[in-house]
C-alpha cells in the first residue's frame, strides 16, 4: 500500500466527520484565509477586481470546453441564462451609476456568457441534457425580484435604478443553482464543467472576502454609505449565500483533485 500524502490523510479525516463538524471546520478555513488576505493584500478593494476576473476566466474554460469537444452535457442553458441577466442588468446600472473597471470586466464576461448561450442554444443543441435542467428560472428570477422592490438601495438615484440594482445583486446569489441542480442530477461532473463551477466558487469567495474586510477596514462605516434600512445587511447575506451555496462543491472538487482523478463523483446529498 502506497504512502499517503498529509494533504489525503487530512482529507479522509476530514471526510469521516459528521456534518456539524464539517460546518465549523469550513467555517474556520473561512475565517483563516480571511485573516490571510487582510495581512497579504494591501488594497482590499482589488479582491473585487480579481473576482471578476477569476469569474471571467471561468466563462472562457466554459468556452474552450465547448468550442474543442463540441458538447455542452453537464452545463445548465439556464444558468447562463441568469448569468446573462444578473450581468446585464449589472451593466446597466454601472452606466448610469457608478462606471468603472467593473464595467469594462462585467462587458467582456457578459459578451462571452451570450456566446456560451448562443453555442448551447443553437449549435450544441443535441447534447444539451433538458431533461436535467429541470430548475424553473422563474422560481429563481421571480423571487429576487419581489425581494428588490421592498430592499434595495437607499441612495439619491433614481428608483427603478435603485430597484434594478438591488434585484442583480440577489439574482447573481442564486444564479447557479441550476447548474447545481444538473450536478446533483448527474452525479458525475466532467472537467471543464468542474473548473468553471470552481473558478465561481473562488469568484464568489474573493467578493465576499471584498465585502467584509471592506467593512472591516471602514469599521462599519461602509454599511452606511450603502444605505439605510435592510439593504447594506443583505448586500453581506447574498455575498455570505453563494460563497456558502459553492462551498460544498468546491471541497470535492479540492478532494478529485488531490486524489489524481479527472471527474468531480458527488455522493447522494451533495449540491
């Protein structure tokens, strides 16, 4: 029998916990690499930057998947749907209320995910597994919606700007889970599929990260410019949900990869 690595020990071990403790041992490797980039990065805004980045880069894996083998199995159409939107209606309030690098990022992610959308619609049809994209984009865009409308910003601007703004920012927490429900439907996650799912997980980490030692740093004074009212805790909520929505993929993915194996097997439960 071959030597195991620490880094595999750890994982057995950390895989025969029962659900509690795995909670509270994710919650700390949290808190750690939090500690981590606050004593390694100087300009904590940038972490935003690099989210949008790594989430940019996700879209392009997603791409390259598509244009080499010619097959989107295992991708969810409405994912990338809601993607589109969430980017979309982000884009538009970045023109009217704040321009920045994070337009130039949101435009460039935004063209390559109506190309993913445009390659799996109409040039990849007949690989496209409909019958496992069974998520209703309605249950997930209709709510964010109705949840915009009574929390959003409470800054000078315009109010259906303000609406919009409010409702990209639940929409883009809870985008994924479409492509979550394929998983859990398939089991099986092939590579690219993995890569692009985990380069999300690190894209939503890093802005979560952003969020907190921003306000960390401003010693809360950044909830106040965000508003009043319930807004600036629910910018932290979505931020908080889909770091945590991603993080259970993202251990088995850690763990495939550690093991030497090219697919992402989730058991019953997982996503």
């Amino acid at each position: 029998m071959g030597t195991k690595t620490p880094i595999h020990a750890i994982s057995m071990w950390v895989r025969r916990q029962p659900p509690k403790i795995k909670a509270i041992l994710a919650v700390l490797a949290a808190m750690t690499t939090l500690v981590f980039l606050r004593m390694v990065v100087d300009d904590h805004d940038s972490l935003f930057v690099v989210a949008e980045a790594v989430h940019a880069i996700g879209i392009s894996v997603l791409l390259y998947k598509l244009m080499r083998e010619r097959t989107c199995t295992g991708l969810s159409l409405k994912s990338q749907e809601l993607t589109a939107l969430f980017l979309a209606v982000r884009l538009y309030c970045s023109f009217v209320m704040e321009y920045d690098i994070h337009t130039v990022l949101d435009t460039a992610t935004l063209g390559t995910t109506l190309w993913v959308i445009y390659l799996i619609r109409f040039k990849l049809r007949s690989s496209y597994m409909d019958d496992k994209d069974n998520c209703a984009i309605y249950y997930v865009a209709i709510p964010c919606a109705i949840l915009s409308l009574f929390i959003h910003p409470s800054t000078q601007h315009h109010l259906i700007n303000r609406i919009l703004w409010g409702f990209c920012v639940y929409l883009e927490a809870v985008s994924v889970l479409p492509q979550l429900r394929v998983m859990q439907n398939t089991k099986i996650v092939e590579p690219f599929t993995a890569h692009y799912v985990f380069a999300l997980g690190v894209a939503r980490f890093l802005s979560c990260a952003h969020w907190i030692l921003q306000v960390l740093d401003t010693r809360g004074r950044l909830l106040t410019a965000l508003g009043y009212g319930l807004w600036p805790s629910m910018v932290l909520l979505s931020e908080i949900v889909q770091t945590f929505i991603l993080a259970d993929f993202c251990y088995y993915y850690v763990k495939s990869l550690v093991g030497g194996q090219l697919v992402v097997r989730l058991p019953s439960g997982v996503v």
